[in-house]
C-alpha cells in the first residue's frame, strides 16, 4: 500500500473543508473554531497564560489558511453569517 502523498492528503483537506462548509452547522462550527483562537486579538498577557493563547491562535490560524485555499470567499461568508468578526 503506498504512502499518501502531501499533495494528496492537502487536496482532502481542502476538499473535507468545502464539504464541511456545505452545511449551515459546519459553516458554524468552522466559525466557532475560528472565533476561539482569537486571531485579531494580542495572546500576549504577561504569564504563562501567553503559552496557552498562542496555541489556540495558532489552530486558528492554520484552519484559516486551509478556509481561504479551499474557497476565497467562505471566510467573508462565514463572518456575515455569524455577524461580525471572530476574536
């Protein structure tokens, strides 16, 4: 059996991500995520809590670049169906 490649495993990514966004409660889910990494926001707060801020951030950040390469416009979609910006 051959290993997947990561040409492969990205394009199931974006795929799993347009799929996903098919419904109103993945689009939901994907803006919740979203919304809990705080991506407009500063994780700095001056102790240990910094560590655990910037790694929610990070996921988020992550899943934004995988949300913007599988569709342009579901961000902005997912912001007017929520009602604003995340974090």
């Amino acid at each position: 059996m051959r290993k997947p490649k990561v040409v492969d495993i990205d394009q199931q990514l974006l795929d799993d991500i347009r799929n996903v966004a098919l419904s109103g409660a993945g689009r939901r889910l994907l803006f919740y995520v979203l919304s809990m990494g705080n991506i407009y926001s500063t994780s700095f707060t001056g102790n240990s809590e910094t560590f655990f801020k910037e790694g929610r951030r990070a996921v988020a950040l992550e899943l934004l670049d995988l949300i913007n390469d599988a569709d342009p416009n579901l961000y902005i979609k997912l912001q007017q169906e929520q009602g604003g910006t995340d974090g």
